[in-house]
C-alpha cells in the first residue's frame, strides 16, 4: 500500500501555517547552544521549548530525579522497610512474570542485600496461577512465616488478594503503574502514580520505575541517597522493555541505567548482551527490546519467570553460562510458538470475522500457549492496524491479553465492556482480561462497536510523519555525535525521521530474508554515497535497481568502526522517480 508522507508542523494547531513561537525559539536560543537547525527542529518536535529544557533534554542527571515521598503511600512503606532493616524480618518480594516484574523482583532483592535481609522472591505461574498475587503465593508466605509482601507490577487491582492475606496477618506494600480502578485496595501503602489522590508529577514510571522510588526514598531516610543508583540498569531494562515513554524523569533512569549497562555491566547483563555489542555500538532501546527483553520475557512466557530473576541475580560464571543457554532456547521454542499460532490466528481472521467486524479483531483458540497471546495480538495490531484482543482457554475462562493502536484507550474501552468481562487490568496500551467462554461472542461484537468509533477509514493510507528534510552532506561526524545525544529513543521521544531528495541507488543490491533490500544510494546534489537496509520491501523488488533515482525517508543507524561513527540509512519508505 502507498504510504503517505508528512512533514511534521512545528505549529500543528496553526491552520494558517504560522511559525511564529518556533522561530521565537530558534531565536531565543541559536546563540546559546549551537545546534544546527535540523537538531532544534527535532528538539522543538519533542516538546522542548527553550534553553532549560534544552540543557535538562542533553544532560539529564540524577540530582534531577523527583523526591520520590511526593508519591502517595510512599513514607508509610519507607517506614515499613526501614522497620524490616532493623529487625532483620523475612520478607516477600512478588512480581510479575514479564521483564518489568522480573528486573523489579531482582532490583530489590539485591537491594535488601545490602542489609543482610532474607527475601524471598515468588513468581507466580503464568499458566497455572495466571497474572496477579496469587492466593498461594500468600499461603507460601504464611507457612514461611512472612508477615510482608511487596507486590511489584501488579497488585493494583487485588483488593480481594489484599483482603484474604490479612486473615494471615500478612501485610502488602503494592508498587504498581497501571491504570487503577475505582476502588484502591486496602494495602499497608499502594504506590502508584496513576492513583487520582497521587500528586506524584511524572505519571509513567513503569512498576520496576515505582519500586526504584521506594529503594530512592529508604536510602535517603538512612543517608546513602547514591545507594540504589548501582541498580538502575533493572530500571533500565524494564522501562525500555515496557515500551514507557522516555521523556521527563523516565529519560534521567533509562539514561543513566544504560550508562551503567556499558561501563560496569553486572555479570548476567554482560553475558546477555555480549552477542549484541559489537564494533563499539552501545546498548540502547533498539538493544533492548529486539535482543535482550524477548529472552527474558521468553521464560516467564514458556514455563517458570523464576530463571530470569535467578539470571539476572546471578554472579557464578558456570551458572550464568548455563542459564543463558536456556534463556537462548526457551526463546528459540518461543519464536516458532507465536509465529505458528500468529499465522493461525490470520487465517481464522481474514476467513471468519474480517468481513462482519472490520473495526477490531477478537479471536480465541482453547489450545493456544497463554504465553504467547501478548505477542500474536500485537502481530494483528501491525499487520492490520486494528485494536486486538486474543485469547486461549485456562480453567474453563478464555484469558488473555489485549493490545491497542496509537490513540485509541484499550483500557477504557474494556471497562465500556465490563458486563461480558470477569476481569481485567492495564493501561491505554495494553491489558489483560478473562472472559467465560460463552461471553466471547458478545464482547466480540461490543468490542467492535467501540471500535468503530475510533478506526473509522480502515483502509486509509499509513502516513510516515517525518522530522525533517537533509542533505546527505549534513551527515558528518558532528551530526552523528549530537544524534547520539537524543537517546534513548521510545514514546514521547521517537527516532528521527529523515527525508532526502534525488538520490540514485547504485551497484549490487541484495536480497535477505523476509525480502529486505541492501544497496547504497548517491545523492545527486552532493555525490556522496550512504549503505542503506530496507526492511520488508517485497513490494518495490522490481523497482530497487542500479540508477534509479529516487526520495527516500529514512532513520538513521549509527555504527561504529574503530570507535569511529557512521551512519547506515534504514528506510521506512522510497518514491522511484
């Protein structure tokens, strides 16, 4: 399908294509920075608007961090951990199975390390517990005589979990980020910024993010606020992993997490990422969520979460050696698992329901892997563009997860459809739910209804929002290193899009799999040649040939050799001439 390209607007409610508070920018701030006008163009995109920001945007620090008691509950669970340290109690750390719960789990427990402190860690079974504190991680606690439970990424929607502890006398410290419901559970402290009495000012940690908070806020009450900053790479990881935006104080813990990932790696993220760093490239969001996160993830999906947590906690080199490999192959298992049940779930698609609800997709299967539903529905939302909802049978409940399209609320749209829900839980992007079976058919149509109100051109033109238009000669050692500085890229700070005009492809153009293009391009105007990689372009194979001039659209790859930048173009879309 012919895409559409845009240029964005530096002033998008500005019908009349005024430029006036951009140039009064670029004007306030040109003398100051010395930034060329393609980087202030691709700082004011972002929201960032004079000198300040600018400074905060290049150098984000952790003095800069928010005092995490701004956060509701958050002194009544320092003070609960505090209590802990001096007593020298067992605790409970409970988490999620996905990479978010799993580097949560990890962060703390190495932190209560710190004070000689026995926690256990429990993570519930995808399959047979499902997501959420479980009842028998309660009862573990009880006979393991554990009187706290700190519940990270999740716990947010657990009031009944909450309530059946207390006949234990167990108490629950809940460090969550999703989207809370009308009724907080009545936990010792329920941390989470997204609580409407929360005045905490960033509203996006993700759950590790949250914990982090409480680590911050227990190390400033006993007077080592640098404490906890040697575990940001678990902030890190999480946050990317999360798909968080990474604007604000998320850019501060990412940055500095990734910081520490390449200069002093811990010995399981050194060996997780040693197949990935090459030519003196850093780890990055890129890194992250295409190598690292899908192996951690894999094991939490495909059997018990606990080996990432034992990975990431790891320090024995034969260990280590053995868990990566494990990892390497529950992935392995994984991939063939979800591109198999993904092509199932097209066909039933496209020959059952595509033509009677063309505004969303719900699908159910009782033999699909429950750990892999997340992973086909977001495949759907890719290839159609279309709010997805897949399901597998557990128990005799259709359960499984749901995931959206840029600008529609999936969450508030599943809460429109309570009546055929027995429960569910997340944010505007993503969630998870349980259905009866016989329900399915019914929420099926609702859900499309709902839909329609938002996806209402289905096959219009995808639209390629591009920053700004270059010239290959502005792509010089300077631009590459001020580029580098924009990361970590993620929502609320996306890649930059490039343009250039009249460029001819030149010699030897191959073919991978997939059908993805390699070949160079010559700019006109300038002669100077860039490698190009052109994903998924089976669409234009007889169009890419030696000579033919074209416009491009474009990110940019930055490589490295002998610790000398350049840049590799990949394309998001050409325009033969």
């Amino acid at each position: 399908m012919k895409k559409i390209w845009e240029l964005k607007k530096t002033e998008p409610e500005q019908g009349n294509g005024s430029t006036v508070a951009y140039d009064n920018f670029v004007a306030d701030v040109k003398d100051k920075v010395k930034l060329s006008d393609v980087f202030l163009r691709l700082l004011y995109l972002r929201g960032i608007t004079n000198h300040l920001d600018i400074l905060k945007f290049f150098k984000p620090q952790l003095n800069k961090l928010y005092d995490p008691f701004l956060m509701k509950d958050c002194d009544v669970a320092c003070n609960r951990i505090l209590q802990v340290i001096r007593n020298k109690e067992t605790i409970m750390v409970t988490s999620d199975y996905d990479v978010d719960g799993t580097c949560g789990a990890s962060m703390f427990y190495l932190f209560m390390k710190n004070f000689g402190i026995d926690t256990e860690v429990y993570i519930p079974d995808r399959e047979n517990e499902g997501y959420g504190i479980s009842e028998s991680a309660i009862k573990y606690a009880n006979e393991k005589g554990i009187k706290l439970i700190v519940a990270i990424d999740f716990g947010i929607t657990a009031s009944e979990k909450i309530e059946f502890a207390k006949t234990y006398g167990i108490e629950f410290i809940i460090c969550d980020h999703h989207q809370p419901p009308e009724v907080i559970p009545d936990a010792l402290a329920v941390l989470d910024p997204l609580r409407a009495d929360c005045s905490y000012p960033f509203k996006f940690l993700c759950g590790t993010g949250v914990a982090f908070k409480l680590l911050q806020a227990v190390s400033r009450k006993i007077g080592k606020p640098d404490l906890p900053f040697n575990l940001l790479d678990f902030v890190a990881l999480a946050t990317s992993s999360d798909i968080a935006p990474l604007n604000d104080e998320n850019r501060i813990l990412v940055r500095s997490g990734f910081d520490l990932m390449n200069s002093k790696p811990r010995p399981s993220v050194k060996k997780l990422i040693e197949n990935f760093k090459t030519n003196g490239s850093e780890i990055n969001t890129t890194t992250v969520i295409f190598s690292i996160a899908p192996r951690l993830n894999a094991v939490g999906r495909m059997g018990d979460a606990r080996r990432a947590f034992e990975f990431l906690t790891c320090e024995d080199d034969t260990k280590l050696e053995q868990l990566s490999s494990e990892l390497n192959d529950t992935n392995s298992d994984r991939r063939e698992m979800d591109q198999e049940i993904t092509k199932q779930a097209i066909e039933i698609y496209e020959e059952q329901y595509m033509e009677k609800y063309p505004y969303s997709i719900v699908l159910h299967k009782e033999d699909w892997h429950p750990g892999v539903v997340g992973i086909v529905a977001a495949r759907l939302v890719e290839k159609y563009n279309l709010p997805s909802v897949v399901l597998t049978t557990i128990n005799d409940v259709a359960k499984g997860s749901a995931r959206s399209v840029d600008g529609f609320n999936i969450y508030e749209t599943l809460k429109s459809c309570e009546e055929y829900i027995i429960q569910f839980g997340g944010h505007c992007h993503a969630a998870g739910l349980e259905i009866p079976v016989d329900n399915i058919d019914k929420f099926r149509e609702k859900f499309n209804i709902l839909s329609s109100q938002y996806v209402k051109i289905k096959d219009s033109a995808p639209v390629i929002k591009i920053d700004s238009e270059i010239k290959f000669s502005d792509i010089d050692f300077v631009f590459l290193n001020v580029l580098n500085y924009f990361e970590p890229y993620g929502p609320g700070n996306p890649l930059p899009v490039f343009m250039t005009r009249d460029v001819e492809i030149e010699g030897q153009i191959r073919t991978l799999k997939n059908y993805a293009h390699l070949f160079r391009v010559r700019e006109v105007s300038s002669g100077k040649s860039v490698d190009t990689f052109f994903p998924y372009s089976n669409a234009y194979r007889d169009e890419i040939k030696d000579k033919a001039l074209c416009d491009i659209c474009y990110s940019i790859d930055i490589n490295y050799w002998n610790n000398v930048p350049y840049a590799k173009l990949k394309i998001k879309d050409i325009t033969i001439k």
